[in-house]
C-alpha cells in the first residue's frame, strides 16, 4: 500500500506539468469492438463519461489529441462534437505524429500523457512524462505503463485520465463547481 501511495505521488506531480493529452482511439475510447456495415458505414460506441471529461480536460487549458492507425469519419465527427482540433488519423507510425504534433505545440515530452491500450501505443507510452494504459490493455502494454486506470477501455477510462490531471492541476474542483 505504501509504494502504491508513493507511485500516486509521484504520478500527480507529473501530471502537474501535463499540456497536452493524447488518447489512441479502439480500446481506450471505445471498447475495441468496431461495427462494419455491408453498406461500408463503420460504427463505434463512445462513452459519454469520457466525452465529458475531454470537454471539462479541455475548459482548463490543457490540449487534447487523437493519434490512431485507424482512419474513420465518426472519429472526426464525435473529436469535432468535443472540440478536440488534434486529430491524427491513418498513422502506421504514431511516433511522427506525436513529434509533428509536440513540435507544432511548442511542448516537451513531459509535458505530455499518452493512453494507450495495445503494442502500437507502447513506443509513445514509453516517450511521454505519463504513459497510461486502460485497466483492460494488453498484458505486455499493463508491465510497461506508469499508470493503469481503473475503468475498462470504453468504460470510462479517459474520464479517470482526466480527472487526475486537473485534480493534480488543482482545476477539478473549480470545473465541478460550475455544475452546483
């Protein structure tokens, strides 16, 4: 329990100096399943949770973005709903969009959490001052994360990522506020 209390510290000191959030999309912002339609239509489940805490993430300054290998217009469309500008899609490789996109943000690594939830997500969880996997990553993707959300993929989990920024940041309370 002590070194689980001293690995929090030492995650919200870092997340004290988090400008930036990068979110891959199957398995951290949706729960992996993808809906294909004979019609060619793609579908996927957002959770509300987790759009909330983006909007909420996003009213205290910090950015947000989007780095998957996927391409797909409900991406675009549910980042667009959220006021998400980052949006890096079709990226076989996502270490070049996240030096493209720390480069044209003026930020350093450490200035940067990155949730991931499967082996692609590793080299840039590895890269970051945060690298979180969801509670249901791959096993190797859970050994090599500095911290591990509680919530599932799609269940939550982006929301928790949130939440321990501005909790670290000391901007929840003013955000919850607004809502008494």
């Amino acid at each position: 329990m002590k070194e689980m209390n001293k690995t929090k510290a030492i995650i919200q000191q870092k997340a004290k100096a988090i400008k930036l959030l990068v979110l891959d999309v199957d398995g951290v912002l949706t729960d992996r399943k993808i809906y294909l339609a004979d019609s060619g239509h793609e579908y996927k489940a957002f959770n509300s949770l987790d759009g909330f805490g983006i909007k909420m993430l996003l009213k205290t300054g910090v950015q947000v973005a989007i780095i998957t290998t996927r391409n797909s217009p409900v991406v675009q469309r549910r980042m667009h709903e959220l006021g998400v500008k980052h949006v890096y899609q079709g990226q076989e490789d996502k270490n070049l969009a996240l030096q493209d996109l720390v480069s044209a943000l003026n930020l350093t690594l450490d200035q940067v959490a990155y949730v991931g939830d499967d082996l692609p997500d590793l080299p840039l969880m590895r890269k970051v001052g945060i690298g979180i996997a969801v509670a249901d990553a791959a096993s190797y993707v859970l050994q090599h994360a500095d911290w591990v959300t509680r919530a599932k993929g799609g269940k939550g989990a982006v929301r928790e990522v949130c939440e321990l920024i501005m909790e670290a940041q000391q901007t929840l309370a003013r955000i919850c506020e607004q809502y008494l």
